[in-house]
C-alpha cells in the first residue's frame, strides 16, 4: 500500500509495530469516503500476512485526525437499503479492525468526529494530544442522522450508558481531558510524544497478550462505588430495570426539546437500549435499519443542506472579487455592556486577540470584565481550560475610561446606545484617537450604516458587525456594507467573524438589515393574533412546538419591548403599513413595559424557578379578551407567511447575496426550525405556488400585510424555486 494516490500508508518501523498513516490527497481534512472501504480491507489482509506485533493508525495531517465520514455520500443515496449498507460496510470494516489477533491504537491529533472517532473506538486503546484542536465527539444527530458505523454501540461500553446518551443527544464535541474522563481515551500527551506513546502502549498489550476490545460488555467499576456518579452508574446501568429508567428519562428529556421534529434522537436511544438489553450484535443490525431511514428522512435533507451551506461559507470572503484580509493584531471595544462585553469576550477567547476596552465608567469596564471571568469560570468547571490557560485570555482584556491604548488597534467596535449622535461622536473620536487604518464596526441593530458613515472622513473604513446576544452563544454575524466600503475592509471582517467562531453573512445596507427586517412582521403578526384575542402563551407554545427556541411573546420580553418599539418606526418608515404593528402595542410602551430588564412585560418574573406565567395584567392594559381560539397551525402559518414573504423581498431587493445566505442568517440568527432548512428552502419545499396561495388567502382575510411578494407572484407563474 505504498501507492502515494493512496489515502492509506502502510509501513513497519524498526520495532515490528505497524502504522497505517491516514491521508487523504488534495483535502485539508481527513474524512471516510466510501470508495475506503475497499482500501481499509485490503491493508488489513496485508497486515494479517505480515509479521507485525501491534497496529498504530494516525494521520499525516498535523492537527486533523479524521473530521468524520464525507457527507456529499450520504446525499448521494437514494434508498433506505442502499443507506443501511453503507452502514453496515463500516460496520463490517471496523468490526475486522477490532478482531485483529494483534493489538491497535489510534494516536489522535486534532478532530476525530463522527466516522473518525467509530474508527478509533475500534482500535483497542486510544492515545491523545493536549492539542486545543483535538476534539472528539459523535454529531450526527445534527444531521439528522445517528453514528452508523458501530458508534451507538461502541460508545456507551467505553462510556457508561448515560455518557453515552449525553454525547450522541447533543453532538457535543470533547476536548482531550474531558475525553478521558469520559472513558473515550486512556492517555493525553503532548503533540511531540503522540506516537511514541502509542509504540509503548502496543508493546505493552503485545507483551501481556490480551487487551480489552470496545464491543465486549463494559465492566463495573467498583473503585468508583463511593462516590455519587460510580454509585449511579451501578444502581442504574447494571440491571436492565436500572437502564430503563434512564432510556425512559432520555426519551422524555428528547421529547422536551425536540417537540417530535426530529426524529434521529428517538432512533439513537433504541439503537442503545437495543444493544445494552440484546448484545452487540443486534445493537448493529438495528443500527444500520436506523441509519438507512434517517438519511431519507426531509429532516435529514435540509440539515444536510444547512450543513453543506456553512461548510461553503467558511470560504467565503464576502466579496465576489479578490480582496487583501488585512491582519487584525488588537481590537478596541467602545461600551462595556451586554453586548460590548459579549464582543469582547469572543474575541479574546475565541478569536485570541486582545481587546481594549472602553467605558464611559470604570464600572462599565469592570462589568466587562466580570463578564468575561464568569464565561472563563464555566469553562474553567467544565475543565475546558486550566487555571493558567484562563488567566491567559483573562489578561487579553484591558479598559479604561478613556483612549488610552486604541493608537495600535486595527479595529473599533462600538456597541454604544442606539442614539445617532452618539454614535455620529464615536466615529468621530476613533478617527482621532485612533490611526488611519483603524476599521471602524459599529453594532446597531436598526440604524442604517450609511447614516452613521456620514460623520466619518474615512467612509470606505466604516462598516456594521451586528452580533446578537448573548454574544458568545448566538453563532451569528451579520455584517453590513454600504456603497462605500471597500472590499477588503469587508473581507477583513468576515475572516475576523470567522476567527470568533461565528457564521458570517454580509448584508447590504438597509433598514433592519437582513435578520432583523424578516423578524418584524413575524413579531408583528403575533402581535396581531394577542389583538385578536389569542392568549399569550398559546401563541409562543405553537410557534415553540413548530421548532423555533422561543415563541414571539417570549423573544419580545428578552430582546425588550422598549427595543422592539425604538425598531418598528424605521422600519415602518422604510417600508410602509406591512410592517406596522397593532396600534395597541403603544400601550406597552406608556406603561413602561420593557421585558424581562424590569420584570414588567407579556410574563410574570420573578416567581419560582421554572415557572412561566402569564402577566394577566397586560390583557387588560391592551384591551383584549383572552380566549378566542385559532388552530395551532393558522398560527403557526401566519407568522412563518410573514417572514419568508419577506425573505423573499430582501433578496429580490440585493439585501442578501443569495438564498443560501438568507437560509443561514434565519436558521443561526432567529432560530428559523433547522429541520425547515430556512425560510427559502421551506418556500421550495411547499412550493411558491402553495406560498403565494396562503398569501392570498390571508390577504383577503386579514388585511394587505400579506400581499405576496411580486418576485413570488412572477416564480409561482413560472413555476420558478429558489434551489433548482
């Protein structure tokens, strides 16, 4: 196998060990192709032929092990049979490896994901970096699918049941020390020492002749029986009445959040508790039956496409033409609030760069600063870093009260009230205070970019970063341009987003921008349902239901009413009576309900944990009667008609580059229902002709807020889909 178009080397070192080196040509990242199948099998009928003492399987990709198995296969297949033997010949594959009369370990650098980490499980032991890039974890689930390639049953004997349930759930990914604690690996090193470890390891196994395979039953650790997770895990996962109160709690915890949109969790538990109450072998078989239905599933399909749509814009640069990404050494944040202290955050520790930080008071900064120690703090819990490494990022953010520091940065964000003159002041202080390459970012979310570039000398240098909070888990960044930003200014940008590890889209300029402009008339026309008389919590508990995180009543007191009333004048202004909403909502404003910040809005705070109530009050105070009843699904429709009615205008008018960048900023933005696939592929799925016909049929039965988009009128004549 020493053909260099191979994506597998084989060679012997001096001490009798084999090494299969995983390679593959012209890819940046290690991924199973199904074409490996053939290859793998071959290599190991070499291997049996050879007189080797133990096998090492690594990667000749410094800091990438194996990112998974080629998702472009599984959107090749075209019937559940011919997807449940692609599972099965993984699990064939990996099940020889296993049987191997010699023993192997995988020596792990960088990700090892999905098909990569079934593959190491395989191998008889596994060895790690401290590698920050290494990660391992099973996220198929956010495909819509499940580990197919023994993964469901290999993991929890490694793991415990329970672990096991935790990882496949969520897809979370694992660095190195949580790995280990989870059973998943037995040893971590450093990057320099990875296969040296692995060489003692083997000829340790091969010395003493027998080594434990992860398909064998997991025993009990009984040194672990004093404290409360040991005990646990033997009261529970022991005896098979034990386990079933645990895949009951999982299916109801499932249940919970995913509200039967998803169907892949469910399958992942029956895939578990098949091969925890039948053994192994029958775990496989339903394994494969599951893998094959899954990935025809529609569910499957759209988060696939989302899949395939983020992993194209990891390579985007926001511009269509060439640009020069001007490197970004030192950030200056102007506000040291939620959302300043939020943008600080990610760009110390995500990004690695180091922030100044200003405030009006040196209480604003050391809010920010405790913001920022509290995210450290979890992970610190969570020991996703140590006491040195959190100090580290810690010491990357400085501030004060004034310009102090910001003569070197690269890049001002401000994130300031939403007030033009103060914003008009900013611009102006940063030109001063700052140098003539500094970037200056501003984070509103309603004020037009070009109404803030009219203070600047510089406009080709001023452009929108608009993140949404909390920052440093809402994973996207909406940047906006105007007619006067330069290309590489937009350039350097996305890449900085990127680096802070946010999916990022860039937006021309416009009232609302993209996210927001599509949210309003969705918001609105909840808005317009309370009117109605449709209670509060009947409203959020079917939009909840229909998959989106949170319903509209309950985004409105989150974001704050008083902020939702500061936007909807702009963009009434822009656009005209679709976008007004019911005059009562005045009411809120007079009244001072602002939302969850003052504990006054559409629900009651303040009560016991967990507990959500209905503000009783605010029915009176807007005049309605609670109790009329509409069908789930006409509520559902009317605010989703709305939105995608609108997606469709903004992308008509150029305020989105594509249908795949308005696809990702309502999915990452708003949390449009991934299983959907986003407003334009939800159009496509129900057909634009079906889509301007609901239109209609609500415009003559609620007003002219539903007139259909005329880009939709024209397609739905031609027959015309956004995906094609």
């Amino acid at each position: 196998m020493s053909n260099n178009k191979s994506a597998f080397q084989f060679q012997t070192n001096d001490q009798q060990i084999g090494i299969i080196t995983i390679d593959v040509p012209g890819d940046t990242q290690n991924t199973l192709k199904k074409e490996f199948v053939d290859e793998i099998a071959t290599l190991l009928n070499e291997i049996e032929n050879q007189n080797v003492v133990g096998l090492i399987i690594t990667s000749g990709k410094p800091g990438s092990f194996v990112a998974g198995a080629d998702i472009s296969m599984l959107e090749a297949v075209t019937s559940e049979n011919e997807a449940a033997e692609l599972s099965k010949a993984g699990q064939d594959i990996f099940n020889r490896l296993e049987q191997l009369n010699i023993p192997t370990v995988a020596a792990i650098d960088g990700a090892c994901l999905g098909g990569g980490l079934e593959l190491a499980m395989a191998c008889h032991q596994r060895v790690c970096t401290d590698n920050p890039k290494t990660k391992l974890g099973l996220p198929e689930v956010q495909l819509g699918v499940l580990p197919g390639s023994g993964g469901t049953q290999r993991m929890p004997r490694l793991t415990g049941i329970a672990t096991a349930l935790d990882l496949m759930l969520t897809g979370k990914q694992l660095n190195a020390r949580r790995a280990k604690k989870a059973g998943l690996v037995n040893e971590i090193v450093p990057v320099a020492n990875l296969m040296k470890a692995a060489e003692k390891r083997v000829l340790a196994m091969s010395k003493a002749g027998r080594w434990s395979k992860s398909c064998d039953d997991r025993p009990m650790n009984w040194k672990n029986a004093m404290n409360a997770s040991g005990a646990q895990e033997l009261a529970l996962e022991s005896n098979s009445f034990g386990r079933k109160i645990i895949f009951d709690k999982a299916r109801k915890t499932v249940q919970g959040k995913t509200k039967g949109n998803y169907p892949a969790p469910l399958k992942i538990i029956e895939c578990i508790e098949m091969g925890a109450e039948h053994g192994f072998e029958k775990g496989l078989e339903v394994e494969a039956r599951y893998f094959g239905e899954l990935v025809m599933t529609p569910v499957a399909k759209q988060l696939m496409g989302i899949f395939f749509a983020t992993t194209e814009m990891k390579k985007d640069s926001g511009v269509d033409g060439s640009a020069a990404v001007k490197d970004i050494s030192r950030v200056g944040v102007l506000g040291g609030g939620l959302m300043g202290a939020g943008i600080a955050s990610v760009t110390v520790e995500k990004a690695g760069i180091p922030v100044r930080l200003k405030d009006v008071s040196m209480e604003g900064v050391n809010n920010a600063m405790k913001y920022n120690w509290s995210i450290l703090k979890k992970k610190l819990k969570r020991k996703q870093y140590s006491k040195i490494e959190a100090a580290k990022v810690q010491s990357m953010l400085t501030g004060g009260v004034d310009y102090t520091g910001f003569k070197g940065v690269d890049m001002v964000i401000e994130a300031v009230f939403e007030d033009l003159d103060l914003k008009h002041q900013m611009v102006k202080e940063v030109e001063t205070h700052c140098s003539d390459n500094t970037i200056f970012a501003t984070n509103t979310s309603s004020i037009p970019i070009a109404e803030i570039t009219k203070a600047s000398s510089r406009p080709e240098q001023v452009i929108g970063l608009h993140y949404f909070s909390p920052v440093e888990k809402m994973p996207l960044l909406e940047i906006i341009k105007t007619d006067k930003t330069s290309d590489d200014v937009i350039a350097t940008c996305v890449e900085f987003g990127k680096k802070q590890g946010k999916t990022v889209i860039v937006v021309n300029d416009g009232a609302g921008f993209y996210v927001n402009r599509i949210l309003a008339p969705y918001m609105n026309e909840a808005a317009y349902l309370l009117s109605e008389g449709v209670g509060v919590d009947l409203i959020d508990k079917a939009l909840v239901k229909t998959g989106f995180p949170v319903g509209p009543m309950t985004l409105l007191d989150e974001v704050g009413i008083d902020v939702a009333t500061k936007v909807s004048p702009i963009l009434e202004n822009a656009f005209g009576s679709r976008m007004t909403p019911p005059k009562m909502f005045d009411k809120l404003k007079n009244d001072d309900r602002k939302g969850r910040k003052n504990g006054k809005g559409f629900y009651q705070y303040g009560g016991k944990k967990g507990e959500k109530l209905v503000d009783e009050s605010v029915y009176k105070l807007l005049g309605v009667k609670p109790g009329t009843r509409i069908p789930e699904d006409d509520i559902v429709e009317r605010c989703v008609l709305m939105m995608v009615n609108e997606a469709a205008r903004c992308l008509d008018e150029g305020i989105i580059r594509s249908a795949r960048d308005g696809d990702i900023g309502a999915v990452f933005g708003i949390g449009f229902p991934p299983f959907l696939g986003g407003p334009f592929r939800y159009m496509d799925e129900k057909s634009v002709k079906t889509i301007v016909e609901r239109l209609k049929y609500y415009q003559d039965k609620c007003g002219e807020r539903f007139e259909p988009a005329p880009v939709l009128v024209s397609m739905a004549e031609n027959e015309k889909a956004y995906y094609e």
